[in-house]
C-alpha cells in the first residue's frame, strides 16, 4: 500500500511557510553574524581565496585570514549576487538549508524504517522556539546539521568510506571539523556496550576525514591557527568573563538549569524519558537494539555539551530526535497489542502531532487553541529583538566624507557584522568573535574591553595613537552609557536614530 503523502507534503509547506515567512518578512536579524556571511559571500567572486582581511584590523585575519565556512559562503554566493541587497539573497539561501535539515531528517528515518518518521522529524520544532529560530539563522550550523544528518545514516550503515568524505567536506564548510567523530565515538561506544560489536573504522574514518579536509584546505595551513581559535574561545568561555576579561557572545555560556528549561523545555522532558525507556527494554526484554543504544549514548554525549554551552544545541536535538524514534521503534512491540484494535491509529496519530504542533506556534502567536507556546521564543528573536540595520545611514555618510580604507573604532565587537555590511568601504578593529583580537594583541584588546565596559575612562588621545584612526561609532542606544563623548577630544558628526559617529579632534 502506497504511503500517503498528504501530510508529509503539509508540513514541509508550513515548514517552507515558517522560515520562508522569516526570510521575506522580518525587519532585521536578531543573529547579527548572517549580516558578515551575506557581504563575504557576495564579496568572494572579487576576493577570490585572498588570505588578508583588513577590516578587522585589531584581529589576527588582518593578515591571516581563513575562510573556516569557505563552502557554506560559496554556496550562499549565487544568492547573496542575486540582487542590489546580499541579505535578502542570504536569507533565502538560508531557509532552502532549514528545509534540507528537515529533509533530510525525514529521509534518514523513513530508510532506517522506524515508525512514524513525519512525528519524529516534526519533534524538533517542538523542542523550543529559540532552536527554530537556530535553525532558520544564515549561519553556517545548518549546513553542519545537514552534513550531520546524513552523516547520521551513514554511520548507522558502518559506511566508512562515505564518512570519511563527509569528514573532509566538514573541514570546508565548518569551524568545528569534527562534529562528525565526536558523534561517531559515543555512537560506537553505546553499540559496543549494547553487545554489537566494536567499530573502529567509522569513527577513525570520520576523523581522518576532517583531518585530510584541514590539511588539503583552499586556505592550508591557516586552518590549523583557526582551529586552534576555536578551541581558544570555548577555554575563555568555560572560564567564564570574570575570570578571563573577556566577553565573548551569549550561546557560548551554561544558562542556569531553569533558564534552560524555560527555554528548552522538552529537551529536559524527553532525555531522561527516553533513557529510561531504553534502559527498561533493554533489562527487562532485552529489546533495545545495538544501534539504538549508540544514537542514545550520542544523544546523551551532546546533551552534556549542551548544557556546558548552549551552542551545541542543534546537534543535540537532532540526535534527540532520532533516538527518539529508534526507542519507540523497539519499544512498539510491547505497546502495539494496545492499538491493534484501532485500525487508523497511525494516521490519526499523525494529524493530532501535526495539529498540536501548529496549535503550540499558534499559541505564540497569541491564540489561545491550547495552553503552552513552542514558538514564544521565536517571535520574540524574529520581531522585538530583530531590529533592522543599525549603520546603513551612518555607512553611507563615511562613504561620502571618509577616505576608503580609513579605520574607524568600533568599541563593540558584536557591531562589526552590520557595519561590515553596509560599511565595507571603511575598515574597523575587531569583530566576530573578541578572541582573534586577543590572539592578536592581547593587552590592546584587554584595555579595549574595558573601555567598552566602563571600567576605564575612554581615552580619545590613547585610542588614536594605538589604532591610527580619528573616528569612533556605536549604536545610539550605547552611545548614551559614556559621558567622555560630550567632552572634547570627542565631536559628533553624524547622528541618526540607531547610531553615532564621533571625531576625535
């Protein structure tokens, strides 16, 4: 009997819907990095594999710079060129990605055959309004999802060699390398303990895979130098910022447990429930699969980095997901005598998962269909805290008035994505991420933080002999915190209602 296709259609439509809506409809971007992946994508034809950036001049990509996403942008590059604005260009290409992720989810459970594969790749959308709005970020973790869940598949057929060219591709289009062997070895560990043999070749594949890609890299050897950045800013996160002085961005450190729930909370919910089901069969009726027992022991593996720091998020709901439907795949025997005598079970059960799903972002919406609101977080990120551009009337104002190329400090380094983007003309000092500034200079990097924080008085002299430039910019809405700016040596030249442009006289 053919399978209906009815409701896998229905939802993949809201699915485009949902983040498709975004793309077109939203203001701004509440992740202000899909701004700097929009502009280097649109950039890369003229740029080409050049190993200099210059408009992070406090950084060390002034000189050494690495495309660590090199295959995520020139994907992004057709539709970041498609018009006068990357962004929109950017946004579509990143909503296409959403939707592969959900596709590909799907796909990997229907040919693993578990039951109900359209609830399961639904689940995800259900696990917190802010993971959806992850996933619909112009970042390149949803290409690392992607890559992820097929890589997924593959692992499950012990398909070394595939996994190995999974491995290698990772390496060009993703900071972290190695996503693919930290999910392998917690997979293999869990099938070997469940009794189906240990597996070596999979995860040793995977990891040469990522190696090969790091050394056989359009940007080798400053692959290495990234990759070691990276490590840098997770060692400064866990620190925490009183300890290391810097403060590096929001995803990176461990919400308290409440917060946490309150913003995940099904992901609280389900991870003990589903270890204690697959704990149950597997002592009672010894009916928990080898590889069962692996997407458990993976789930469980980023659950903990998740909790350590909340950007792992991604991977950790999608090994949720998964597992998920292998437990209730070897845990339908005992429960189908229950529904035997209901002979549209299954379908009904699909259409009440999707009208519960749409009733719980409805709820966020502000209907009241049903008590409880996946999506709040959602709209919250895609409305209130997604304001548009913040520097497009102060970029355009240094294109007229400063020379190209002229450096101008931006205290903030979370301001450098939009001012990238629409003032790539001019050149500012740090951006992205503090950590390339402080493995660049680390004593002018310090005493810039605490200038931004206020710990220190802002020095107009001081900030013009270390960084050769006569101009400063913030938001408006920061502006206000410095009382030096009313004060000479500081002249404001350029106002309007998101930002400032001081001279130094």
């Amino acid at each position: 009997m053919k399978r209906p296709r009815l409701l896998p259609s229905l939802f993949f439509l809201y699915a485009a819907a949902l983040f498709g809506g975004t793309a077109i409809l939203q203001a701004g971007l509440f992740e202000r990095d899909g701004y700097f992946h929009a502009r280097i994508a649109h950039m890369l034809l003229d740029r080409g594999l050049s190993r200099t950036f210059p408009w992070t001049q406090l950084s060390t990509w002034r000189l050494q710079f690495c495309d660590k996403e090199f295959l995520y942008h020139l994907g992004m590059m057709p539709f970041a060129r498609m018009g006068s604005d990357p962004i929109l260009g950017a946004r579509i290409y990143a909503s296409l990605l959403s939707l592969a992720v959900l596709g590909a989810l799907y796909l990997l459970l229907r040919a693993q055959r578990v039951r109900w594969p359209l609830f399961f790749t639904a689940l995800p959308l259900a696990t917190g309004g802010l993971f959806i709005a992850r996933l619909g970020m112009v970042r390149s973790h949803v290409l690392s999802m992607l890559l992820l869940t097929v890589g997924i598949h593959f692992l499950l057929r012990r398909n070394w060699k595939v996994l190995l060219e999974l491995g290698f591709l990772y390496a060009w289009c993703y900071t972290m390398p190695f996503v693919l062997v930290m999910t392998a070895v917690p997979f293999v560990i869990g099938y070997w303990a469940a009794g189906g043999g240990l597996d070596l070749w999979s995860p040793a594949a995977a990891g040469l895979g990522s190696v090969l890609g790091l050394v056989f890299h359009p940007y080798s050897p400053l692959t290495l130098e990234t990759f070691l950045t990276y490590i840098q800013v997770f060692r400064i996160g866990m620190q925490g910022m009183a300890r290391s002085g810097l403060e590096l961005g929001n995803e990176l450190y461990p919400y308290p447990l409440s917060v946490f729930f309150d913003i995940y909370p099904l992901i609280l919910l389900l991870v003990p429930l589903v270890v204690a089901v697959a704990a149950f069969l597997a002592l009672r009726r010894r009916k928990a699969a080898p590889e069962t027992w692996g997407l458990v022991t993976a789930m469980l593996f980023w659950f903990g980095m998740t909790l350590a720091s909340p950007r792992f998020v991604e991977y950790s709901v999608l090994l949720l997901a998964v597992a998920t439907a292998f437990v209730a795949r070897d845990a339908w025997p005992e429960l189908e005598p229950l529904f035997a005598a209901h002979r549209n079970f299954e379908r009904g059960s699909a259409w009440l998962a999707l009208g519960l799903l749409l009733g719980f972002h409805l709820r966020s919406l502000g209907f009241t269909l049903v008590p409880f609101g996946f999506t709040t977080f959602y709209v919250h990120y895609q409305s209130e805290a997604a304001p548009p551009r913040f520097f497009k009337g102060a970029a355009a104002w240094m294109g007229e008035h400063l020379a190209p190329g002229e450096t101008v400090i931006n205290l903030y380094w979370d301001d450098f994505p939009d001012l990238f983007y629409d003032g790539y003309r001019q050149h500012f000092l740090w951006g992205l991420d503090p950590t390339y500034s402080f493995r660049s200079d680390k004593d002018k990097t310090l005493w810039l933080e605490r200038m931004r924080k206020r710990e220190l008085p802002l020095d107009g002299a001081r900030l013009v002999t270390a960084f050769n430039s006569r101009y400063l910019i913030l938001r408006a809405s920061r502006a206000g915190g410095y009382p030096a700016l009313r004060r000479t040596p500081f002249r404001e030249v350029y106002r309007d209602a998101s930002s400032v442009l001081y001279h130094i006289d």
